[in-house]
C-alpha cells in the first residue's frame, strides 16, 4: 500500500531490526492502529505505535521463551515465580529499545519522520507502583531475563493511582485514572485463562469417597481475576519472561454475572463495600498496631489484605495450572518446578492458600501438602519492622475462614515442635507463636512466612545480623539453617546506558562495554581517577549536563541555577520519615549567616527537592508547605544572589529523571534505625553523586563499598538512637542550647517565609517538635550542619570532588542486579544459570 502522497510504503515488517525495517512497521502501525499518517499523528500516536513495533519483535523471543506460547515441546525446566504486588516497570519503552539494540536505528526514524522521542519516552508509564520496592522487582525481573533465567512475575493490575494536585500553597491528593488511553498497549489480555477468588463465607467438613477428611469453603462471594501479560526483555538476550498482573472483577452468585471491581466514585473503604474495589486505589503498606486506629484505616488495611490475598490466590492457582495442564506434570512435583519468592510480609497468605489447593482441590493429605508448601516457598525480609506485622484475627473471620483454620493447624503443628526441643519454656513459645494473644488476637504474619518457607534471607548482612540477634533469636535458634543473608538492594545494570547515555558513552570509550553486562567491569575506572586528562572529561562532561539542566529550570521554574554550583539533591520524595525537614533547617541556617554578613563567602548551593509521596500525612503536608515558602523567599531575595537556590520539581515537570545526571549529591538522611531500602542512592552514586547520610543499614552498605573518604557521615548510630529515645529527653534543650538551631527555627515562627504571619507555620513547630521530635532532627542537626559545611568545602577543590565523583561509580557496581540474581539462583532458589 502506498499512502497519498506521501511516499511512506506501509507494509508488514514484524521482526526486522534494522533503521529501514522499523520505520516501515512504525509507518504501518501508525496507519493500522491509529489510523494516522507521519505528517498528522500526535505524539501518542507515536507511542502507541512505536510500542507495537518493539513489542513484535519481543513475541518473536517471547514465543520461544515461554510454553504457554510455544507450539513446540519444551523441556521442564525449574522456574522462578516472582510475587510482587508492586512493580515499576517504566521506562519500559526505552528498557526494551536498549535490550533489543534498537534505540540508534530509532532515533534515526524519530530524525526522519520528525517526532520527538526524548519527548515521547516521558509517556512510558506502564504501572504504578511503591518507588521502592516497585522498582527493586523490576530490577530483579531485567536481570533474569538477561541471565536466561525462564520466570513469570505476578502482580496487580491497578487502575488507579494516587497522586497530588498542586494548589496555590498547599498540595490536595486526587486520584488519577492509570490505564488511561484504554488500557496499556505494552499487554495482552488471555480471559480464557481466568481463575476464581473467594471471600467469606464459611466452611463445612465431610468424609470423601475415600473416607478421608475434607473441608468445603462455602464463599460469599466470588471475585474473578483475569490475567494481562507484559513482556520482559533481558540485555542482549533472547529470552523474554513475563510479567502476569491480575484484574478484578466480581461474580454475583445468583446470576453468575460478572461486574467489574473497578470504581471511581468513591474513596471511603468500607469492609461490605471494599470487594467492589478490590484493585481500584494502590494502596500503602500499613502497620496493624492497637493505638488509636479509626475505623478508614482499619478499612484501608482490610483492602490491602484483601489486594494481597487476590493476586496471591490468581498467581497460585496459574502456577498450578501451568504446571499440571501446561507442561502434563504431576502436582506432587510442584516444588522441584517452581521457586516462589515471596517479597512482603503480607505474602505469607501465600502459605495457607497453597495449603488450601493442594488439600481441598487436589485431595493432598497434610504431610504431602506441607512438604510441598514448605519446599515451594522462598521468603525475603524487606524492613526490619516486617516483624511486627499482625493481622487482626477478625480480619480471617470475615474473609477467609478456611485459611484461618489451616494457620490453626500449622500453629498447633509447629508448637509442639517448638515444645518438644524445650518444654519447659513456656514464654519462647508464646513468643514464637503464629497467633499473638496478648490482648485482641493477630495472626503474626512474618511467622507464618518463618515457618512456612524453605529459605528465609534478607536484604543486608547488617539487617541479617540485627534480626538474628534481636527480633528473629527464637526462630534463628530453631532452625538456623532457613536464614540466608543476599543483598537485594539492587542497581540495574543498564540504568546509565538509558539515564544517563553521554556518560555510558564516555565509559565505554574508556573501558569497554562489558561492564553493561558486568557492573564490576568499572572498577576499571579506579585507574583513570588518578589521570588528569579522564578527570578533567568527567567534570566537562558533568558541567554540559548542569548547563542543560539549568536552562531547562530556569525555563520551566523561572529560576537562574549556576551549573557551577553545587548540585544537593533529595532522593527521596519529600516526606517526614525521610528528614528533608532537617535540610530545610540547614537551607535556613545558610539564609541566616548570609543576612547576617552580605559578603558570606559561601560555596553556591542549588537544593532540589523532588514531588511529594502521595500520603494523607500532615505533618509531610506541612513540610512540602514550607519548601514552597523557604524557595520562594530564599529564591528572590536580593542578598541571596547565586549562592543560594532551591529548587522544588514535580513528576510533571518531566526533570527528575535528569536529575540522576546533574547530581553532585545526594541526601539519604533517614535516622540510623531507618532500613528502608536506598536504590535511588544507588542509582545517583552509578553516575559519580556523592551521598550524605547517617548510619542507617543502607548507607553503611554504601560507604563500605565506595570508601569511608568519599562518603559524607554523620548524625546518632542505632544505640545512640534508641538510648535517646528511651531516656525521654526534651528535644527542646536542643534548641536552647545551639544558637544557629534556634535561629532556624526562630525564623520560622516568625512568620518570616509566610508574609509575616506567624500563624501559618506554627503546625509545622508544633506537630515537628512539639510532641516529642520523633524523628530526632533537632538531635542531628549540629551533626548535620558540620558535615554540610565539610561538603561546602571539599567541593571547592575541584580535582578532589572529581576523584571522589569517579571512584563513587567505579565501586558501586557490587549492587549489580545481575550478580545479586544470579546468587539468588544458586543459593537461594536453586535454579539454573
């Protein structure tokens, strides 16, 4: 076919990767699926079918990759199952093109039919997802389809987000609708592989024909969960894996009709009403504890159970059907087919679900069920409050009877174990308990994943060590040999070919480009950060993207950024348990010192902030507030000049993934017995950023790779932590006792960034300080404000900051997915590489 006068031939070319051949299947899924032609199609036309052509060219690998799609007999093999219910797969389009070797020919098209694919590349936003851990499983993913590992990832697929709206002030949360434009092209749909999800009801036991014992769960209702597959490409591979995330709709009984669980009009959660929303809103992870919780959020944790127990129930009943119908095995061989690695706390309802399968469908008795159960499951402790997860016993009754009696069992099982190493003990039994009955009753649900999996690891060694010796002593004891210690704090290994390109380019002119499939490769550049010639190419380098940076800020935000200045960025969106609070506080001790002395000779600054979680939290309400106001004060006043800036971006701004380019540091300020995970700071120290931070699990597993002298430490240690907190003291003798601290704050209550109106940041006084500094940064902020000041210094030598940026990179490779996968294959899942 030859369109009207414009010369483009649109023709069926799947597989070519050639510049030629993806310009013709470009051109064709323009015309075929958008109905466009080069000269009239939006950008999302573009997108739309720029997908299309890259995921043709994966079906091809896919096919071959996964039994489900092959036509041809392929041998079993051990495969991973991956559970998450969070994954954060974006840039997936430009993830793809960079596996598949195709992002030159396609920025060649782009040239040529005249769109704008940076541009473009914003829109790939496939599913949301917690920053963290979203991102660490897809990290995970990458790698082993780069390692020709065969997997199938299994998660939710959410409709909706949360996300903030910016207010002239303040920031409101609405919901966004995430499958916008009629779902995500990246996936294809298989309803003919749909399973059922029960909830409530009650149970019933009888004799089978056997005369066995047997247990019917009688629900009350029953939600269907059809699958949506995604692929994902490995690094120069040829194998594609896939990433299976369940919809939800609700079966009505008494017609079989089927209605979706998807709603938008509303946003109160209550337990009757919470399945018609089973997967609507992507919900926040949430500690059950006793103090003072309202019934909203007892709804909202009620729902999260209920989108966990889904997605588990779909994956379990796919991965049994895969293994009996799909590949003709027994299910008493489940375990030597599978390896199922179970990422959160409140996975562990995968072990009574799996219980339940293989007793009340497949007619296992419990030793049967149990050795497989037990054999299937690999557990990863991710934070080190895990531990105290509960689940209202409540909870079970309502929604998942049957389960309830299974967790009974095991309890009574693993008790008379645990009785029959020390009997005499009675309080190590109760403390190893799965139910905890020392007021209202809670299924312990990190128990049930102790006992329940194969392998329990963890994501640090210090984490491992701190659990062993503290929480997890009990369970330790009892059967040492279950605990594994792997890092799962991961880099993925292509990040900077896609992130940050001008810099992988001047890498691989130096070294080679086999450290794109081998992170450890740059420890080669430990050589060249003693040359000046490379230094002096780095920082060039560095100074052309902050130049480029810089305009666009001024361009978007109207505010003149020196690209000379020092470079300080948050990683973390802003939030209480993240501290940036205590910046704000050194942002308005700087203030001070330079309206105290005009000519302060100051090294320039430019502080970045980055949007706000989506949290109904007010006090990270109340700091976002004031960011605003410090930036707009500190930003115009005139005795500033260029040597303070701050900046405050969000995600619509389409910068922040610049940021990872132009940093010069980087701020990890969580408290030291804060062991959320640090993959941002990661990703930052791969393209030579500095950290600053305290002695928290992921900032000692940093600066023990990239060296104590290009690590910025400071602030209390964990036993420091603790033993201020347990002594009760006042954080307001802090504040009297440092006079720079008790200007800050002063400064504040003097309504000095709210147009003289002291009223406006009194909450943020109160709420911060007032009941108790939790987050002890009145404790920290002399520690904080010394080690910012050594920052100033060292980065006026200019050689000396550059050798610090390039051995920052060239050590940080140990986090390489890649290898934390491949250990994971051999020692933890028992799968080939």
């Amino acid at each position: 076919m030859q369109t009207q006068g414009l010369g483009f031939r649109v023709k069926d070319d799947r597989t070519g990767l050639g510049s030629d051949a993806l310009k013709q299947s470009l051109v064709s899924h323009l015309f075929y699926l958008r109905g466009k032609f080069p000269n009239n199609a939006a950008l999302h036309d573009y997108y739309i079918a720029l997908v299309h052509t890259v995921r043709d060219r994966l079906l091809q690998r896919w096919a071959t990759s996964t039994p489900a799609m092959s036509y041809a007999p392929v041998q079993p093999v051990k495969q991973v199952a991956y559970f998450s219910s969070k994954f954060l797969t974006a840039p997936h389009l430009a993830t793809s093109l960079t596996n598949l070797g195709i992002l030159e020919p396609i920025q060649q098209v782009a040239e040529e039919l005249g769109f704008n694919l940076p541009l473009l590349l914003q829109q790939d936003d496939l599913t949301p997802g917690s920053r963290e851990l979203g991102q660490l499983a897809t990290c995970h993913l990458d790698s082993l389809a780069t390692l020709e590992v065969p997997s199938i990832a299994y998660g939710i697929r959410y409709e909706f987000d949360l996300h903030r709206e910016h207010c002239p002030g303040q920031s409101v949360e609405i919901i966004d609708q995430w499958l916008r434009h009629d779902g995500s092209p990246w996936e294809i749909s298989h309803p003919e592989w749909s399973v059922s999800v029960q909830f409530g009801g009650s149970t019933e036991s009888y004799l089978d024909e056997q005369g066995c014992f047997r247990v019917r769960w009688l629900p009350a209702t029953i939600v269907r969960g059809i699958p949506y597959d995604v692929p994902i490409s490995g690094y120069r591979s040829n194998r594609v894996n896939t990433l299976r995330l369940w919809s939800a709709s609700r079966i009505d009984p008494s017609t079989s009709e089927v209605k979706t669980c998807f709603r938008e009009d509303s946003q109160t959660l209550h337990p009757s009403a919470a399945l018609e929303q089973l997967v609507t809103v992507l919900s926040q992870e949430t500690l059950f504890d006793d103090s003072g919780q309202d019934q909203q959020v007892l709804n909202h944790q009620c729902l999260y159970l209920q989108q966990q127990f889904f997605f588990i129930s779909c994956a379990l009943q796919d991965a049994i059907r895969i293994h009996c119908q799909q590949q003709g095995e027994a299910i008493h061989t489940l375990a030597d087919r599978f390896a199922m690695q179970l990422n959160e706390v409140h996975h562990a309802i995968a072990i009574p679900e799996l219980m339940r399968l293989l007793m009340d469908q497949h007619r296992l008795d419990w030793d049967t069920a149990w050795h497989i159960t037990q054999n299937s499951f690999t557990y990863t402790h991710q934070t080190l409050s895990d531990k105290l997860e509960r689940c209202p016993i409540k909870f079970f009754e309502t929604f998942l009877p049957r389960h309830l009696e299974i967790i009974y069992e095991i309890n009574q099982r693993f008790l008379a174990e645990v009785r029959t190493q020390q009997p005499e003990d009675d309080l190590r039994v109760q403390r190893m308990s799965l139910v905890d009955e020392s007021g209202e009753r809670y299924i312990r649900l990190a128990h049930l994943a102790y006992v329940g999996s194969r392998v329990i690891s963890s994501i640090t060694g210090l984490h491992t060590k701190l659990l062993k010796q503290e929480s997890l002593r009990d369970f330790f004891s009892f059967f040492p040999e279950r605990f594994k210690s792997r890092s799962s704090r991961v880099i993925p290994d292509r990040f900077m070919a896609i992130h940050n390109p001008e810099l992988a380019q001047l890498i691989t002119r130096k070294i080679g480009d086999r450290w794109l499939h081998n992170l450890d490769e740059l420890k080669s550049l430990e050589t060249l950060a003693q040359e000046p010639p490379f230094c002096d190419e780095w920082q060039s380098l560095k100074r052309s993207l902050k130049q480029s940076f810089a305009n666009k800020i001024l361009e978007q935000k109207n505010i003149q950024v020196h690209p000379d200045s020092l470079f300080d960025v948050h990683t973390h969106p802003v939030g209480e348990r993240y501290r940036q609070h205590l910046s704000l506080l050194y942002i308005i001790t700087l203030y001070n010192r330079i309206k105290a002395n005009p000519d302060l000779d100051l090294q320039p600054r430019t502080v970045i902030f980055t949007e706000s979680i989506p949290s109904a939290c007010y006090v990270t309400q109340l700091i976002v507030k004031l960011t605003r106001a410090v930036a707009r004060v500190v930003n115009h006043d005139p005795d500033v000049r260029d040597r303070l800036k701050v900046v405050f971006l969000e995600q619509v701004d389409g910068l922040t993934s610049s940021l990872y380019a132009v940093a010069d540091l980087i701020e990890q300020l969580s408290l030291a017995s804060d062991d959320s995970s640090g993959i941002e700071s990661m990703k930052f120290a791969l393209s030579g950023a500095l950290t600053i931070g305290g002695l928290s699990p992921v900032n000692i597993e940093i600066r023990n790779q990239v060296g104590e002298a290009n690590f910025f430490l400071f602030g209390l240690s964990v036993e420091e932590v603790n033993v201020l907190k347990e002594s009760g003291f006042n954080p307001w003798n802090f504040y009297h006792n440092n006079r720079e601290l008790r200007g800050a704050i002063d400064r504040i209550a003097s309504g000095h960034f709210a147009d003289g109106d002291p009223s406006v940041f009194k909450p943020f006084i109160d709420e911060t300080f007032g009941r108790g500094d939790e987050y002890l940064l009145l404790a920290d902020y002399p520690f904080y404000v010394d080690c910012q000041d050594r920052v100033g210094e060292a980065y006026r030598d200019t050689d000396w900051w550059m050798q610090m940026s390039i051995l920052n990179a060239a050590r940080i490779g140990y986090f390489s997915s890649d290898r934390v996968m491949r250990d994971y294959c051999r020692d933890i899942w028992n799968v080939s590489v």
